[in-house]
C-alpha cells in the first residue's frame, strides 16, 4: 500500500512539475501581478489650491497649458486628413486646437521613447545635456520581456545586457537630475502656480519627483490601468503578442497620488478623470496666472476603453482597433472639455494653449496605420518614431489658421513658453530650444529655428540638417540617408549612393555628442523593432529592423 501512495505522490508531482513547466510564464506572471501589487484607497477628494478671490487689475502674463498625449500617431487625428479607421474616428476637438492656432507640420518628437521626450519638453534641453537618455523600466522587466521575446518565432533575439542590470539603480531612482531647471521653475519664478496631472516618468522618489522639479501641485499617474480590469464599465483589448502588454497588464493598478501622498483609486476612467481634475484646476486659478501640465496617459497601452465610447463605433468590426479609436474619443473629448473650461471662466483668450505627443504611435499594438503616411514606430528614428503633431494656440497673437512648416522640437516648447510668459530661461547652462514665437506671431524672421535636429539613444543615433536625415546604428552597424525634401516618408535610403553626405552629418554627430555627455544609467536591453511591420506580423530575416536599445 506504502508503494502505491508513494508511487501516487510521485506521479502528482511529476505532473505538477509537468504543468508548472508547461505554464512557467503564467506562473511568473500571476507572481509578478500578485507580489507587485499595493493596497490603494478609495478615491479621495483633491482640494485644489485656489487664487485669490477677484482678478489683480492690470494685465498678466497669459496662463500656460500643455496638453501631452502618449504614443499617439500622426494618423490617429483627423487634422492631417486621417484619423483611426481610415478616418471613421474624428477627432472635431483637436482639430479646433489646430485651427485656432499654429500647426507645426513638421514636429519632432525629443526622443523616440516617453521619458527622455519629457525630460526635454521640461528642459528645452537634449538628453546628450542632462543624460536623461533611456526610458525607466520596472526592476526584472526585461528580464520577463526577453523570456517572452526569444521565443523561437522571431528571427532576431531580445538582447539583455545582465550586468548593465546589475548596475542599474532601481526604476523609482532612474530620475531627471534635480539640478536641472524646468519649465514649471522657469515659471513659477515668473509667479504662475504650477499643477502637474498625469504622467511623470522622470522618476519616482521625492527627490525626482513633479513637486521637487517646480510644481505646486501634482496628481500623479502612480499605476496605469484607466479602469480596473473588471470594471462593469470598461472594455478590454489585450495585445497577447507583446510582452511588454502582458507584463503591463500582469503588473498595472488603476491608482493615483497627490503631491506625494499615498495611492488612492481614480474617479472614473483615468483620461475623463485626468480632464475632470482639469477643468477644477482651471476654475481654482481663474484669477492668476497658471501653468497646467496635463500628461495623458492615453493612448498608450494597456489598451482600455468606457463602454459609452466603445458602443460609440459600432461601424469597426475589429475589437482592437474598435477600443482603440474609443480611447481616441475620450482623448479628443478631453481637449474639447478644456477648451469650454476655459471660455467659461473668461480665460480663453488669455491662455496659450500647447497639444503634443511625447513619441510617434508603436508598433507592438499591431495596428498599421497609425504613423501613415511615414515608416517605423515608436522605438525608431524613422519619421513614424519621432514626428508627432504640435498646435499652438494663442489668440489675438497667433493667427488662426497659421502653419509653419519648418522643422521644430519638443526642445523648443519650454523657451517659447518662457518667451510668452515673459520668464527668463537659465543663463547658466546651453538651452537647446528656440524661442518660436518670432515665427509663430506673424514676424516671419528669414532663417528657419533650426539648421539642425540631433536624437540618440544608446549606439542608435540621428540627425536632421537642412533637409537631409541620417540614422546611423551600431547594432546593426547600418546607415539609412533620406533627402526629406523629396523623400519626407523615407522610401529611399541614400546612404551607398551619397557617402560624402553621410560622412558630413556622421562629423555633426560627432561633434553634437563630444559637446554632451553619456548617459546617467546603462541601457539594459535591445529590442529589435521592425521598420515597416507591427509587432504582430511575422518578421523575416530580411525585413528592415533597428535594434532600439533602452
């Protein structure tokens, strides 16, 4: 009998072992969910720091709006003609923005990636300046993405440098460095009073944290799912062949913070309360001057929407897509509610107005079209990974209607917004934006912003000079030379054809990174990024790819 039970037990644990190995990377990420998570409170009320009571007499300084979009494409907006579903999802309110002011056609993302376009939108500074170069990641992040990745059905590895990882300091560390000077202290030295809401990503401990870097108040995303995954309200689109989605959903809370306190649940789905919030901030300081930081975290994955905006298109078929042109709506309805705040409370006229993204829409949701016309995703140097949208409205000095077509940068929002808030800009360090309101007020000065755009990440670099666009890579070793003139969607590479032309904008490269430095932490992992397929085609071997390393 003894032999049987024995027998009996070894046979269970064979099969679980078995099942344990066979579902290992459920297990991991049942374990990274549970032992990740926090304990968050009810919603609590935020108190709002309100003005004073009756407007000063005299004129002020216009209040300051920056209105930050995640991961969105330039085809995900009907301004250029497209819009989400061949064009079935509008986008009526973002659409006013750009009329009512400046459409920047030809805007270039910081970076390719969220956090160090950030830290330059904050610092009119490039990330060869501060170091802020590579996105922060979770601890074992990486670690669970290359498990993931090199699953033997792509033909280029996930790449982990272990002991990078070893010499990274944790991701809540992984921060803007506090000597830094951002637009938030460049105004609030000019007396506006600064709130942030939403997305940080400059790092998480108090030293690094939205309140130590120059604003008053800060509503922090603390976690990103918009709703919790069960809610009765929302519609879920998980992207089951991105890791990065898996381990988000695995890892991710519906939470907030305010001005450093403890987690609390958000009121409702995450952009609808971020513009609620809004709206309250605009009231409170109706009568002095304000900059308003709004970081969406739409549309960035996990991908979720409110049922109301779901059930809002029935017309697309395709479930993913069908979530995602419903988290387009809540975006745009957002800037819509924003827009009607302000003329509620007399201040429209009065307030400049900033829409952006931090990056160009990623290919890892499997979702074609959102950068057409251009190639590539976020995570790549292509026209797809770094042109985003930029409107500027200002009335009474910036036409309606007006477009400017030379190249520009998030690098120049913080010295154009200082300009208009008549604020001075540090004068103790390089400032690598311009002041854009020569050209945005109608003065037209002959010479364009900028000769010259520089990005990089890592051994992946770019520049843009007068027309011309180099991305030289180490990994692979490649170069790719487009004339934007003639080629503004990157058809062509140049590069064997015109080698004088890559080794001239190589010598700026070069130039551009000895007058820089290296960046604050390692990169830890490469990911290899297809340039014309998302990540749920199959690759082969000869389609183009980059190595983005982060």
């Amino acid at each position: 009998m003894s032999r049987k039970i024995w027998l009996g037990v070894g046979l269970a644990l064979l099969v679980a072992i078995g099942l344990g190995l066979a579902n290992y990377k459920s297990i991991i990420l049942f374990l990274v969910g549970n032992l990740g998570k926090q304990e968050i409170a009810e919603n609590q009320e935020i108190n709002w720091a309100r003005g004073p009571e009756t407007a000063p007499e005299g004129e002020r300084p216009p209040n300051v709006i920056v209105i930050l979009a995640d991961d969105l494409g330039m085809n995900d907006i009907s301004t250029f003609g497209g819009g989400i579903a061949s064009g079935l999802v509008k986008t009526p309110n973002i659409d006013a923005l750009a009329a009512r002011g400046a459409n920047l056609s030809q805007a270039y993302a910081g970076q390719a990636t969220c956090a160090p376009s950030r830290a330059m939108i904050m610092t009119g500074r490039y990330a060869t300046r501060h170091g802020f170069e590579f996105t922060p990641t979770p601890n074992g992040m990486i670690r669970i993405l290359e498990m993931f990745y090199n699953d033997g059905s792509r033909p280029h590895p996930m790449l982990r440098d272990a002991e990078a990882a070893r010499n990274t300091p944790p991701m809540a560390e992984q921060g803007l460095p506090g000597s830094e000077v951002t637009m938030a202290e460049v105004l609030k030295a000019r007396g506006y009073h600064t709130v942030h809401i939403g997305k940080w990503h400059l790092g998480d401990t108090d030293e690094f944290s939205a309140n130590a870097q120059g604003f008053d108040e800060s509503l922090l995303m603390a976690s990103g799912l918009y709703l919790p995954e069960d809610h009765p309200d929302v519609v879920n689109a998980k992207v089951d062949f991105d890791p990065i989605d898996r381990f988000l959903w695995a890892r991710m809370q519906a939470a907030a913070k305010f001005n450093g306190g403890p987690m609390f649940a958000p009121r409702g789905y995450l952009t609808d309360y971020y513009t609620e919030e809004s709206i309250k901030v605009i009231e409170a300081n109706r009568n002095r001057p304000f900059l308003l930081y709004l970081a969406h975290w739409g549309i960035h994955t996990p991908l979720q929407a409110t049922r109301a905006d779901y059930d809002a298109l029935p017309e697309i078929k395709d479930h993913r897509l069908r979530v995602y042109g419903a988290m387009m709506l809540a975006l745009d309805r957002s800037v819509g509610k924003i827009m009607a705040a302000l003329e509620a409370q007399g201040l429209a006229d009065n307030t400049i107005v900033v829409f952006t993204s931090d990056n160009g829409g990623a290919g890892y949701i499997g979702l074609p079209e959102v950068n057409k016309p251009y190639r590539g995703w976020k995570m790549t140097f292509f026209e797809g990974g770094v042109r985003v949208p930029m409107f500027v409205a200002w009335p009474g000095r910036i036409p309606q209607g007006t477009v400017m077509s030379d190249p520009v940068a998030h690098i120049d929002l913080m010295p154009t917004l200082a300009s208009a808030a008549g604020a001075a800009t540090p004068a103790d360090r390089i400032i690598d934006g311009v002041d854009l309101l020569p050209w945005l007020t109608g003065q037209r000065p002959a010479q364009a912003p900028h000769d010259t755009l520089f990005w990089r990440s890592g051994y992946y670099r770019a520049v843009l000079h007068k027309g011309w666009k180099l991305q030289t890579s180490d990994l692979p070793r490649k170069d790719w030379l487009y004339n934007l003139v003639a080629d503004p969607t990157e058809q062509t590479n140049l590069a064997q054809a015109n080698p004088q032309k890559v080794a001239e904008l190589k010598a700026l490269l070069a130039a551009h990174q000895a007058a820089g430095r290296g960046p604050l932490f390692p990169n830890v992992g490469s990911v290899p990024v297809t340039v014309d397929k998302t990540l749920g085609d199959a690759a082969t071997e000869t389609d183009e790819f980059v190595y983005w390393p982060g």
